[in-house]
C-alpha cells in the first residue's frame, strides 16, 4: 500500500511541504520570540558564586577582579529585580525590597574595594552577607543564610591573589 498523498502530483506535494516547513517556522519563532527568562533560584544560585568569588578576590587584595565580582553582583540584583519584581512567597515585592536593603552595602563596598581598604573591605563584605539576610527575612526566604566562605576554596581552578608583575 503507498504511503497517503504519495499519489498525489509533485507540484501539490511541494507545496504542502512548503506549508508545513512555513506553520514548524511559525510555530519555532512563536516559542522562541518570548526569550528565556531565569529563574529566581537560577539568579540567587549565581549570586552565591558571585558572592563566594567576591570574598576570594578582597581577601587576597586582588581589586580589579573584586571590583568586576561587585559589577556582576550588582547585575544579578539588577536581573532580580527586573525579571522577578514579584514573588509568591514574599509578601514584599521584590523590586523594592532588593534595592532598598543592598542598596547601601554594595555602595559602602564598592567605596572599600576602590580605596583598595582590607579593612573595610571585610566590614563591607560582612555588612553585604547581613543585607542578603535581612532580605531573605523580608521576602520570607530565611531559612536560606548566607556566610562568608570557609577557608577552602570553592573556586580551586581559579586564582585569586592578583597576578605577579610580569605574568
């Protein structure tokens, strides 16, 4: 038995085909044309890393790469607030909770990280870990606290102190 329409002429095949591809092509542009939108867990995971990454470079005084760990931070709040300005679970919303409680610690560290200060890096860096705390309490997400990084790194194929002269 041949396969259905294989009866049928080829200039009328052709054109079914020619249908078919143009509504899989419509069809493809429709899924694709409303972009890929992260998750809030997805952005807050690269925030840890961005987090951890930020600690390692100030505690090795390497400031151009704590001042780029800063800007990423800072764009992931900015991610955040953009594409998650709700939540379900916080009874807060989330674009303005987040930049009014970090608002001030990244300001304070970016100051440290410039001055190239350890000393108030640390003080910075701690009262950034509190504001990422006090958020977590207001949008009722406390049972996530964040620290400081232990001693090991979590990073161990990157380096953190800045590089030798010459290298």
């Amino acid at each position: 038995m041949a396969p259905r329409g294989a009866h049928w002429p080829a200039p009328k095949r052709r054109r079914l085909v020619r249908r078919v591809a143009v509504v899989v092509a419509a069809a493809f542009l429709v899924a694709c044309s409303g972009g890929f939108v992260p998750g809030l867990g997805e952005l807050m995971s690269l925030q840890q890393m961005r987090h951890a990454k930020l600690w390692f470079a100030g505690r090795d005084q390497n400031w151009p790469l704590a001042d780029y760990e800063l800007d990423e931070l800072q764009e992931g709040f900015d991610d955040v607030v953009k594409f998650h300005p709700t939540h379900k679970d916080a009874p807060l919303p989330l674009s303005e909770v987040v930049p009014k409680i970090m608002g001030k610690p990244i300001g304070d560290l970016r100051a440290a990280i410039r001055a190239h200060e350890p000393r108030a890096f640390v003080a910075s860096y701690d009262a950034l870990t509190a504001g990422c705390n006090a958020c977590h309490q207001a949008t009722n997400f406390g049972f996530n606290v964040v620290r400081r990084p232990p001693g090991a790194l979590w990073y161990g194929n990157q380096s953190f102190p800045p590089p030798a002269a010459g290298d």
